[in-house]
C-alpha cells in the first residue's frame, strides 16, 4: 500500500516526496513526461537560482498574501541552506541570489533524485493523471492515470482511513492504494517542458476555485513603430507601469515584439489579466526632468559643430538615435545649438517618460512561472492540506502563489513541496 502519491515530478512533486519518504511514508511519484525535474534543469539559465537571500512576503504575488508568512518562517533560508546541505550540495550567492556552488541545475536534480532513490521512492514516467475521482466509500481517491506504454489505465484508490472500494474499474486495470495524495502539477508557464495547467483541472473536480491563469516573468509585447530598429539593443533603464504603481530599474531588452529583462520580468508579476496598460521608460540618471534638460542643454552646446543625431552619440546607444528623434519629431541634421526651446524640451521628456502601450504579455513558451492558480486560502496553512477533501495537498505553482525574479519561485516550490509532503505523510501513515 503506498501512503503518499505525489502527482507531478517537477521541484515541488520532488520536495513532497523526499519529505513524506523522510517521514516514514511509502512514496509513489507520477510524472507525465518522460523525465523528472526538466523545468529545474532550465531554470537560471541553467545554473538554478535556489533562494534569496532576502525572503520575505514582499517578493510574493498572491490573492491570500497575508497566509504567506507561516510557509516562509517553517522554510526561512536558513532552513534552506540546512535543507541542501542535508542533501550534499553546497551553496554560494550572487547579489543575494543563492545558486548551487557549481552553477549547475543538474547538480540540484542529482542529489534530489539520490535522495528518493535512497528513499526507495516509486518513480513512474510517462504517466500522465487524467482524473482524481472520490469515492462514496471511506471518503476514498481514484487516480486516472496512463502506464509507460499509454496501452491501458491505472486507477490509484486513496482512502482517508486506511480502507478504499473500487467501482466500475475494468479487469485488465492495476489498482494501487494510497491514503493521501499531493497535486503538485505545477502552473502552466513553459508548456514545452510539460506545464498545461492540468493540476487546475483536478482541482476544479474537488470544488476548488482557480484564479484564471496569466503568464508571469514574461516579456512584454509593445505597440510601437520602432521595434525593428530597437530589436537587440540592451540599455540600463528605469521601468514602470502606473496603472499598477510599480517600477523597476535595471538591464532592458528590445525585441522584435516588445522589451524583455529582469526589470520588465518583475513588472510583469502584477499583470495578470491587466488591460490598458502603458509602459513607461526611463533612460536617465538625473533625478529629475529639469536637470536633465540642464545636461541635454549644456551638452548640445558645448557640440555646437555637430548635428543633433551626432551630438547624441556617446550618450545614448546607436541604434537609439534615430528612433528617438524621430518620435520627437527632430531631423537628424539639425545643429546641435539650435536644439533649444521646445525640441529640447521634447527630446528630454522622450528619454525621461517615453511611454508605450501595452498590447499584452509574451507566450507562455517564454514566462517563467504563473499567474493565478488555486487561492492559498482554500488549503489549510501551513499543511496543504485541501479544505475541499482531506486527503488532498496542494503545492507549487498549482497554488496562486508566484514571486519575483530571484530564486523566489523556485523557493515557493521546495518550501511548499516539503510542507504538503510532511503533512500528507502524517495523513498516510495514520
């Protein structure tokens, strides 16, 4: 009889079952995917931003962000440290951001699956859930899901109480009992790694809401003429977006459909399903509109000899140049000394708040997590455990819980797994 079934092998469907196999409790893990822990092998460009340094709810979204705080206190980064060290890998920081010391995401995914190995969990690929029923009897789970060869289906009973019944199962069906049961699915960000957000659905058979899904840490797509010419260009910028009082400040890329980078990414963590929104970008260092026209108005005189698109080169990028005068109206060969008065001004307010509608996020093949998911407020914190059915847990990115660009998502994801597999486990072996 297996005690806990953890659906999903991604960082927090790994979590859950290390922590419920810790427990004492006999372990299966499902796994769609051929397999197991593919987004954590991608993540951080490879290299797997663990953690921050700096934790707290702040760098969170969510509906139910006031129930954040008890997961992060019983999984602080000094839990965390102490969590991976446990497991062997030793840990290093870059501006805050905790990585694997060998900068490695395999590494990561190597002392995890030793773990579970050393904790004789079940591992099944290729085994794709497609229902999670409960029963009449004993207030018991059936799981649907797909063996390795796709040819027939397996049905997974989960009793509350140590007892199950099956009904209308077919005789060439294998049965396998389990008390408790972790959706730990993830959201649907990066489909191309197995993310089709089909935990929301399971859930949803249970009475379980879910707030519309919306792709997050994701570029941005502009409506703008000049994203030809800008496609590429990286540039140090302040960006906001004032319809959501949120600003960021730091490296920016252009794109043949918009702008992309850790500040656009952080934006995009409070969009949502927003609608008319603008972004506002700034590309300068003054303090303040008035002194950066005082820099503008100097500088062009000091390069009275030069045009104005000349005058602005060592100042701002190259491929800059043209798109900006052009949205300020400026022909390039205007002498420098007369950019005065009303050109200034409008060059100035250009690089100070160039604005441009928002048409709306990247595809989910580019975000990095998800927006929206299973209020925190309908599981029981910081257990997991599901209002709906007790012997359902929830983890992950399943649950409308997201954060910031950092190694905040992927903290969510260990913090939640463990929390909802150590309580499940205590469930499972009653």
């Amino acid at each position: 009889m297996i005690d806990v079934l953890v659906v999903g092998g991604g960082a927090a469907g790994l979590s859950a079952a290390i922590a419920a196999g810790r427990a004492g409790a006999k372990v299966m893990v499902l796994e769609k995917r051929n397999r197991l822990g593919k987004k954590i092998l991608a993540s951080g460009n490879g290299r797997c931003n663990l953690s921050n340094l700096s934790l707290s709810p702040g760098h969170f979204v969510s509906h139910d962000l006031e129930l954040l705080s008890p997961l992060l206190e019983k999984f602080s980064v000094r839990h965390a440290y102490a969590y991976w060290r446990e497991l062997g890998l030793e840990l290093t920081t870059e501006d805050g951001r905790v990585y694997p010391r060998t900068m490695q995401a395999k590494s990561v995914l190597e002392v995890l699956l030793h773990e579970l190995t050393r904790l004789d969990a079940h591992l099944t690929l290729n085994a794709p859930v497609t229902a999670i029923q409960a029963l009449d009897v004993c207030q018991g789970l059936e799981v649907v899901f797909q063996d390795e060869s796709a040819l027939r289906a397996r049905s997974v009973v989960l009793a509350t109480g140590g007892k199950a019944a099956l009904r209308g199962l077919d005789v060439d069906d294998i049965s396998q009992l389990a008390r408790s049961v972790v959706l730990a699915t993830g959201g649907k960000a990066a489909p191309q790694l197995g993310c089709s957000g089909d935990g929301y659905t399971l859930a949803a058979a249970f009475g379980h809401t879910v707030v519309p899904p919306a792709p997050a840490l994701v570029g941005l797509r502009l409506a703008s003429p000049y994203l030809k010419l800008l496609s590429g260009l990286r540039l140090q910028a302040r960006v906001s977006i004032p319809e959501l009082a949120r600003e960021e400040a730091g490296e920016v890329l252009f794109t043949d459909y918009g702008i992309s980078g850790i500040p656009v990414f952080d934006l995009t963590a409070y969009i949502g399903h927003g609608k008319s929104l603008t972004l506002h970008l700034c590309l300068a260092e003054q303090t303040c509109l008035a002194d950066l026209c005082a820099f503008l108005e100097a500088r062009l005189e000091f390069l009275y000899h030069k045009n104005i698109h000349d005058a602005l080169q060592g100042y701002v990028p190259t491929h800059l140049i043209t798109p900006l005068l052009r949205e300020a109206g400026l022909p390039p060969d205007l002498p420098a000394h007369k950019a005065q008065g009303n050109p200034l001004t409008r060059l100035a307010t250009l690089l100070w708040d160039w604005t441009f509608p928002i048409l709306g996020l990247n595809t989910w093949e580019q975000a990095q997590t998800t927006w929206g998911g299973v209020p925190l407020g309908e599981v029981e914190v910081p257990s997991l455990r599901s209002k709906k059915h007790p012997g359902l847990f929830l983890a992950g990115e399943v649950l409308d819980v997201h954060g910031r660009c950092g190694g905040y998502n992927l903290h969510w994801a260990f913090a939640s797994g463990k929390a909802a597999g150590e309580s499940a486990a205590l469930l499972g072996t009653y």
